[in-house]
C-alpha cells in the first residue's frame, strides 16, 4: 500500500480518502515537524502532504528516494524549491481559487480596520480617552474616491480589487511589468497579492517605502518577506507610512518580543488569510485531489506553476 505522509492534522474528510487506499502517518504534533523530523517523516513515503511551514528543498528530497509527489496545503509554493522538485521528477501541488474570497475578505478588513484607526479607536474606549463624540475624534479615510494599488494582479488581488470597487475605490492593478514606484506614489492604499520569489523578495524596501504618499496604508496578506521587516518599522516610526496591516510578517511566526511590534500605527494577525471553514476544507478536497493524482502518475489538478 503507497505510504503519505501528512505533516499536520488536517480535521477535515477529504484525508478519509486517502486513508482508503493509502497508508497515511499524520505528524499530530501541536507545532511543525523539524527538519529531522521531517526527513525521517519522507524517509519511506510515496506522497507529502505539507504545509507552507514546512521547508522543502533538495537535501530532504534526497532523503525521500520514494516520493512521487508532493502536495503543499496552500495556494502559495515558496516553501517548496520547486527547481529540486522539478530536478527530482517530482510534480508540486498547491490549493488555488478555493482560498480567494477568504483572503480577499481578509484584505478587505485589514484595509478598513486601517481605514478607520479601529485599534486606536477601539483603545480610546478601554483607556477612557473617549470621553465624549468627537467632531474631530479618530477621523480616518473615506474608502469612496481612495486610490488602491494592487500589487500582483492575480485572482486574489483581482478580488480584493473587486471587493474595493464596490466601497467606491479607485483601483489600479500592477504586474510584473508596471510602473510599481508610480504607482505607490499615488495610492491611499497598497495591498501586496505577489506571490514570493527571488524576484519579489524584499521588494517593499526602505526606498520603495518612501516613494509612497505619505500617511499611506500598506496592507500584506501575501508572503512576509515581500516587505523589508527593518524598513517597515522605520516608515511606521517615521510617520512616512500612515499604517501598516499585516497578515504575514517576517520573521514568521513573529516572536512577541520582535521589534516591529514596538512601531506605532501597526496590527498584525497571525497568517489567516485562508482561516474560514469552507477555505480549509476545499483547500484539504484539492490537496487530496494533487496526491491521489500524483500517486497514480497523473498530472496533478491543480500544480504549481
Ligand atoms: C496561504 O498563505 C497560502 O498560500 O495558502
Ligand atoms: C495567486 O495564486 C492568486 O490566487 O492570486
């Protein structure tokens, strides 16, 4: 019987399906397998089921002589060294379209929760500065009429996009290709929807920063490391970015203690873009769905470009 290895428990049916035809070993621990743990995981394995937390790269498919394929439980495959994958013979699934509304919506919370300074407001309450209505008390950004600058016009960003033409918001999409400084220099808002490669990496650096109009918003639910960590603190210290609302930060997960969190203007979630119920449970459908394939040799539904 193939063997799969799951890295995390996954409460979802869709693993029934698996168990069906397969021998399948779940890492149950609360937090990732370790490298080693990982290595040993793969050692014997035909199928991975894994998680952006995971880092797969070419010394650990070297340790998995077995492995056809190789499904990642998201839509993004930075995790995965998709070169040594494809070096090694073996396809690279991921979990697209069934994690868009959920992180779309995400965005579009974070955009209005900078917006209308909610954690500053929602301070004010419990400290007993709201002492009375404020004419000018808390004024923040009228969404109708703002510039958003989608960077990464993917389905994703598409949606976000979408959702903030609905608010009334003047939306501009920018690709690989675009005037990227341009285009910062006019938006009220930025919300990041590139996926993670040596190309974007660090992208959002101190002098992209400071193209942006000052007091803007930036807004990242893609990939922690499209932002320089250093950069964004002192853009937020400065006052030059109005306020900062991420979903994904790097380092990831970041330590309570970390730098970042001592800037101002500044909230940050703990990667939950995807966090509905029926996002976890189609992305487990569709990750099923890459490793059943890939265990029968055919070309998986849904892989990584
Ligand atoms: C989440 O960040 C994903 O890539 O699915
Ligand atoms: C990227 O894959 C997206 O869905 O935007």
């Amino acid at each position: 019987m193939p063997r799969c290895f799951v890295t995390r428990t996954l409460p979802f049916p869709a693993l029934d399906r698996l168990r069906a035809a397969h021998d399948v070993t779940v890492w149950d621990g609360p937090l990732p397998p370790s490298p080693e743990e990982l290595r040993s995981g793969v050692a014997s394995a035909d199928g991975l089921l894994c998680l952006l937390t995971d880092r797969i790269d070419d010394a650990l498919l070297d340790a998995a002589p077995a492995l056809k394929v190789i499904s990642n439980y998201a839509v993004g495959a930075d995790n995965v060294d998709l070169d040594a994958a494809r070096a090694h013979g073996i396809p690279v699934g991921v979990t697209p379209d069934v994690l868009t509304d959920a992180t779309a919506d995400l965005t579009l919370a974070l955009i209005l929760t900078a917006a209308r300074r909610l954690p500053e407001a929602a301070a004010a309450v419990t400290t007993g500065e709201w002492r009375t209505w404020e004419p000018a008390g808390w004024l923040g950004l009228e969404l109708r009429g703002a510039r958003l600058v989608v960077v990464g016009p993917g389905r994703i960003g598409r949606a976000v996009g979408d959702r903030a033409e609905a608010f009334g918001m003047e939306v501009t999409y920018v690709g690989r290709r675009d005037d990227l400084d341009a285009a910062v220099a006019e938006a009220d808002v930025v919300s990041l929807h590139a996926p993670l490669t040596s190309s974007t990496k660090g992208l959002f650096d101190a002098e992209l920063l400071a193209a942006m109009k000052p007091g803007a918003i930036l807004v990242n639910t893609a990939r922690g490391g499209l932002v320089g960590t250093d950069a964004l603190r002192a853009a937020l210290a400065s006052g030059a970015l109005g306020f900062a609302a991420l979903d994904v930060t790097d380092p990831e997960p970041l330590p309570p203690d970390h730098p970042l969190l001592t800037a101002p203007n500044l909230l940050v979630v703990p990667h939950i873009g995807s966090a509905t119920t029926a996002a976890r449970e189609r992305m487990a459908d569709l990750a099923v769905d890459n490793l059943l394939a890939g265990l029968d040799g055919r070309p998986l539904p849904h892989a990584a470009s």
